[in-house]
C-alpha cells in the first residue's frame, strides 16, 4: 500500500501477486527478476565440473535410474579434472556463481593417470583463496567418482547445494 501511495507500484498491477509496502528496491528486483525478488529468494546457482569418464558416468547412471537431485546445477564435460585451470573456477566466481563442484574420477583411476590429482590440489589451494578473498572455502568442492556411484553422486550434489543456500548469494554477485 505505502508503495502505491509512492507511486512505486501501479494499482493495476493485475498480476494477482500481493500488493505490499515493497521499498523501492524491491520494486527494481521485481521488475528486473520476476516475483518474488531474487534478494528473498535467492536459488543458488552452481556449475559442475565432471570428468566425461568415471563422474559423467555416474550423472548419467543416476539419471537413467530416475534419482532426483537439484536441478540449479549446470554441468560442464570436460575430458579430465585435470584440464580445468584455477582460472576457470575464478571466472565462475567473478561472475557471480554461488557454488563449484569438482566431479573426478576416483584416486588412481583417472584415464590420464594423474589428472585428479592436479585438481584436487588445485581445488585445496583455490579453497584457501575463496577463504582470504571473503567467498569462503565451502563453496567449492572436489568430489571422486566411480562409474558406479550414482547414489554417491546424488548425495554430493544434493550437498553442495545446500551448503551453498546456507552460505547465501556469493558476496562477488553484482546486485541487479
Ligand atoms: Fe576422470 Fe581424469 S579422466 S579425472
């Protein structure tokens, strides 16, 4: 009400969505994002890496087994963890992605010997820089995988994402 007698809100607004003192703010969020605001219900948006063997193999097990998981996870094939440089992840970051999952083959079965591991120190070292730089260690997470693991691999994702939604927006986000 206090934002239609602001002029905030047009009293047609014939949306059927509730008229409230929403501040200006708000106002922009909605007509930027939709209702309700992006700032009240924020759905975490997170990528996932996976290794087009052993991780790939267990999304796709897990998917023709029918197994639900969160569906805000986008997923990058890549050939091996290996090949994902730190700056892919930074990248993500920057751009206002809230969460990273890391999805290898398990230790000592990567088909290009050692990729795995190469990422999984790099994931350590990028989680001690998301730690310094405010976005926090916990929004990146390395995982290993056997082909098999699709029960696994619903649990982990359902994991990140809720770590994530209880971090909130990642703070580098650009608002609007
Ligand atoms: Fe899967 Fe290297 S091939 S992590």
């Amino acid at each position: 009400i206090h934002a239609v007698r602001a002029g905030l809100v047009d009293p047609t607004f014939a949306t059927g969505y509730p008229l409230v003192a929403w501040d200006s703010v708000h106002y922009l969020e909605i007509m930027r994002h939709g209702y309700p605001p992006r700032s009240i219900t924020h759905v975490p948006e997170i990528i996932a890496f996976f290794c087009n063997y052993c991780a790939y193999a267990a999304a796709d097990l897990a998917g023709s087994r029918r197994m639900q998981y969160p569906s805000n996870v986008r997923v990058m094939h890549v050939p091996c963890t290996g090949k994902i440089e730190m700056e892919h992840i930074l990248a993500a970051f920057e751009k206002g992605i809230d969460g990273v999952l890391i999805a290898g083959c398990l230790e000592g079965g990567c088909h290009f010997l050692e990729g795995n591991l190469r990422a999984k120190k790099r994931s350590e070292y990028l989680r001690e820089m998301l730690d310094q730089i405010g976005v926090g260690r916990d929004r990146l997470r390395m995982v290993n995988l056997s082909a098999a693991m699709a029960p696994t691999f619903v649990e982990r994702v359902k994991e990140i994402v809720e770590t994530v939604e209880s971090l909130g927006p990642n703070p580098l986000r650009k608002s609007g």
